[in-house]
C-alpha cells in the first residue's frame, strides 16, 4: 500500500503550512504515526514497509522528545491538534485516526519524554485493530488501558454525558429565571416610563410583563448559551451517528435513527444549512463505509426530499436565506439522487430568480434528469416554465431531443425560442444546425443574432453559405445596426476569399438608387478585417483609396487590425 493514499490529506506538509511558525515536527511525528498504523494494519510484521514506518516513528519521537518533556496532542473527530491548531487531518472515517480515538471518547492524547518502542509498537497495533474489535465487550480506550503505558497517557471522556453535560447550561439558566418570577409578582415602575402601560394598581404598580425581571447581564448570559445550540446539535448529532454505525447490526436503532433524522429536519426548518451540509455529509461517508447502516442512512436522507421541506428553503433563498445560497446548493446536489422529481416540480413553481438559477445548477450536475420528465412540461402556459425545461434539455446534449426543440422552435415567446437555440447549439450534428439555420428567419431580431452566432460554432465555414445568403438579401440593410453588425462579424469570424467578392459588391455600393447604408458597409469591412487572408487586404487597400472619408478611416483600421493578427501567425 503506498504512504501516499488518497484516504487522507497529506497531513505533513498541509498542517505545517498552517502552523504558523510553530515546530513543524510536531505535524510530522502525526504523519509518522499514521503511515505506521496503515503498514502495520496493510503488511504482515516482518515485512519492510512495517519495519521501516515503525523504525522512522521511534526516531521521530525521539528527536522531538529530546528537545520537550510531553508532547500534547488534542482529539477532535476528524483531526488531531496541537496547541489549538491541526497538525492531522483526516478525509475518512474508516481509516482517520482522529476519528478512532474520538469515537470511544480518547480526548487527549500525552506523549512523555523515555517513550519506548514497544510502547509504540502496542499503540499503533491498537491504532489497526481498533476496527475489528467486538465492540460488545472492547473499544479502543479499553484496550489501551489493558497496555498500562508508561510514558503514554490519554484522557478519556462517555460522549452521551459529555453532550448531557453542555446541553444542561441553558436548562439551568432557565430554572434560574423560572425562580426569579415566582418570588415576584409585581414591579414598581420607576419615573419615564410610559403612562399607558396597563393594567396597573391604584399604588402605581403594574402587574409584571413577562422579562421585565430579566437583567442585561441575565439576558446577555441567556443569548450566548441559545447561540451555542447549533453547536450543541453537532454534538448530538456526532454522538447518534456514531450510535448508529458502532451499533450491532442485531440491535434496533429505529430510536436513534428517528432522533437523528429530527436533528435534520430542524436544520433544515431553521436554514441552518451549512450545518445541514456537514451532518449529510458525514452520514453518507458513514453510509459508505458501515454497508450494514446503509439501509437506515438512506431512508433519514430519503425523509428530506419533501417537497414542502425544501419548498420553504429553496424559495427563501430569494428573501431571508439570500446569503445561504451556496450551503443549501451543495445539500440539494448530495440529495439530488432522491429529490430530482421534487426539484423539477420546485422548478416550475420557482418565481425568485435565485431559487430558479439554484435548481437548474443542482438539476443540471450529476446524472441528467430524464428527457421524459421535461418533455412533458413543455406545453406549460408559463413561458418560464418552458424556458427552464428547454435549458435542462440542451444540458443533456442528447439528439434524441431534437423533435421536441423543434416543435418548441415555434413557441409565441421569444425568450422561449432564444433559449431553444443555445439548447441546439450543445447538440452536434447536421439536424441541429438545419434547425439553427432556420432560426436565421425568425421574427425576433434578437433569435436571428444569436442564432447566427450559434451556427458559427455548429458549421465553422460551412456556415459561410447561411450566412451570406443572409446579408446579401435586399431587405437585409433594413435591419437593426446590431443584427447587421452581428451577421457580419459572424461571417467575418468562419470567412475566406469566397466571401470576398459578395462583400466587396456591399461596401463598394456608392450609387443613389443602389447604395448600402453606411453602417452596413462600415460593418463589412469590419468583417473583411477579421477574414484577414490577402485577397480581403487587397479589397481593404482599395478601400483605403475610397472618396468617402468614413470608409478610409474604417479600412485603413481594419488593414491595420488584419495585418497585425498575419504578423502574429
């Protein structure tokens, strides 16, 4: 097994860079201790790999501890820390040590100075059998207690009490205040309070208002601990998880299972998303590593995919929950795969421009959504109903949707009919671009402009013909400068000498009854410019000679442009 596994990040290098300035060995001695572990777990004893991770583990420590009495190493449930910053991180949880430790309540962990090798030797043993034990009767604190170490000590906390514990803080301030009101039934107000605060008695008292015994101090004291709820659920719900997996696949964890899937559900009530993120997250890591779980993970993550549930958040993404937007996004994607019918129901319902940007990001990510599924929304009343269905369908990049583009190709909206040709500008081949081409003739100029530029990159030159056909129509100087200015820098874009000569005809127009308007000529040599080969530079050189001041500047520019991009070939 190679030491460079992708199962973790490289924990030297990346805790010594955020170790700022401290001794970088510490981080180092974590990293030696962790390629131990892994060739003690993966290779038998004598083989070299072993010997080697075990003989450069005793080494490490000694130079560190030469230099220091104890080494302290703190144990959060993905890293190991030292003087409050991470010198160990690990990816999974199978194989992180961290999350060994933390899962049997290890919480600190003290190297002293005269550590021996066999006492090493006992530690990483137990490191690698820590997942076969039959955890019924062993874990890991208990095996290591069986060792007695000398020189290696470690703290050991029971989770359940240990979020009992933190959890107990706020009911105490609560039965504190409780007392408070019942030794008092009434409060005197004091000069410049408002006089019609009622009832009151004829003595000047009122009958007390709830929270008017609470002090600033009291209310103070009141609010950090509610603010330190959020992090109290992540505790809990870290305790239930590891109840959930380290549980025999015997015994009914329906109990814990239906505490964890409220924790989620609340989360998700509050907007707490980021923290919704992280619990996913790790349940379907869990998921993946206790197969025997995987069943009971799947179904408190299936009883997310509701559609009220996510109705209310992906909706308040476009009002209160504005600055959440990228958590909730990233807890749609890991739902994606039991939510999709909700999400494209969400989707047709979504009138905030966020909500809808959010659903198509999460649709349109992972496995494609059915075609089926969205065809059939296509003959929706909304026209961004429709505009949405026909962007999840370019994303599929799949000919098969070609019929129903075409017939969408007809939709009274011309934002509906724009958003059908970007969708046939994702999907290679010649029905695509034929449908494209006749997208060249629709009423809406701004259809017409982008379905120029979209043949371009279906065709390349073959587009020239379309393209010319195009400009050279009688009618076509009759429309907007920007659609002329579009066509031709389209054309000037695939071009060659063939497109020379039409365009020459254009620019050189100069009689009364058959003139071009100076804005389309002033567009062609635009586009001869960008064509760029000799025969386009020779028709720009005459054009330089022209009697119309307009037209020697534009050219004399566009020359200029032309023979710089033939200089830099």
């Amino acid at each position: 097994m190679d030491d460079a596994s992708p199962l973790i990040s490289p924990p030297g290098a990346q805790a010594a860079e955020a170790y700022e300035g401290r001794d970088p060995r510490v981080a180092e001695l974590c990293a030696a201790l962790f390629r131990a572990y892994r060739a003690v777990r993966f290779y038998p004893a004598q083989h070299p790999s072993t010997t080697e991770s075990l003989r450069t583990l005793y080494n490490t420590f000694a130079e560190l501890l030469e230099l220091r009495n104890v080494v302290i190493l703190d144990v959060d449930e993905t890293s190991l820390l030292y003087e409050d910053q991470p010198v160990f991180v690990g990816d999974q949880i199978r194989d992180n040590l961290a999350f060994l430790m933390y899962r049997d309540g290890i919480r600190t962990v003290r190297f002293r100075s005269g550590v021996r090798p066999d006492e090493l030797l006992s530690l990483v043993n137990a490191l690698a059998q820590a997942e076969t034990l039959d955890r019924s009767e062993h874990d890991l604190a208990t095996v290591l207690w069986e060792h007695d170490f000398d020189n290696i000590q470690y703290d050991v906390v029971d989770p359940l009490l240990e979020a009992d514990e933190e959890s107990s803080t706020v009911d105490e301030l609560r039965s504190s205040l409780e007392e408070s009101l019942r030794r008092a039934e009434t409060v005197r107000l004091e000069q410049g309070v408002e006089p019609d605060l009622e009832p009151r008695t004829p003595q000047g008292e009122a009958q007390l208002v709830a929270g008017l015994l609470a002090s600033t101090e009291d209310l103070e004291h009141l609010e950090a601990r509610f603010h330190r709820e959020a992090d109290i659920l992540h505790q809990f719900l870290g305790v239930l998880s590891e109840v959930l997996v380290g549980t025999h696949a015997d015994v009914d964890v329906g109990p814990v299972a239906r505490a964890t899937t409220e924790v989620l559900h609340s989360y998700l009530e509050w907007g707490e998303f980021a923290a919704l993120e992280a619990a996913i997250t790790r349940l379907r890591r869990l998921q993946a590593v206790e197969p025997m779980r995987a069943n009971e993970i799947e179904q408190i993550l299936r009883s997310l995919a509701s559609t009220d549930r996510l109705r209310k958040a992906v909706f308040g993404l476009d009002g209160p929950y504005a600055d959440r937007r990228t958590h909730l996004e990233n807890v749609l994607v890991l739902l994606r795969s039991w939510a999709q019918p909700v999400l494209v129901q969400l989707l047709m319902e979504a009138g905030g421009m966020t909500a809808r940007k959010t659903l198509l990001n999460v649709l349109m990510s992972g496995e494609p959504v059915p075609a089926s599924e969205i065809v059939a929304h296509l003959n929706d009343p909304r026209w961004y109903v429709v505009r949405n269905m026909v962007l999840l369908l370019g994303s599929l990049r799949d000919d098969g949707v070609l019929p129903a583009l075409e017939r969408t190709l007809a939709h009274p909206d011309e934002r509906v009919r724009r958003e059908v040709v970007r969708a046939l500008s994702n999907i290679e081949g010649p029905r695509a671009a034929y449908l494209v081409t006749a997208a060249l003739d629709d009423p809406s100029s701004s259809v017409r402009v982008l379905a120029a530029r979209s043949l371009t990159r279906l065709e390349g030159p073959r587009a020239m013909g379309p393209l010319l056909g195009r400009i050279r129509q009688k009618e076509f100087a009759n429309l907007p400068e920007s659609e002329i200015q579009a066509f031709c820098d389209a054309l000037g874009e695939i071009g060659g000498d063939e497109a020379v000569t039409p365009l020459d005809d254009i620019w050189e127009s100069r009689s009364f009854l058959r003139g071009k308007p100076m804005h389309l000529r002033l567009a062609v040599l635009r586009a001869l410019g960008q064509i760029g080969t000799q025969k386009a530079c020779q028709s720009l050189l005459r054009a330089t000679r022209s009697g119309d001041d307009e037209i020697r500047r534009q050219a004399k520019k566009c020359l200029a442009e032309a023979e710089r991009k033939a200089a830099a070939l």
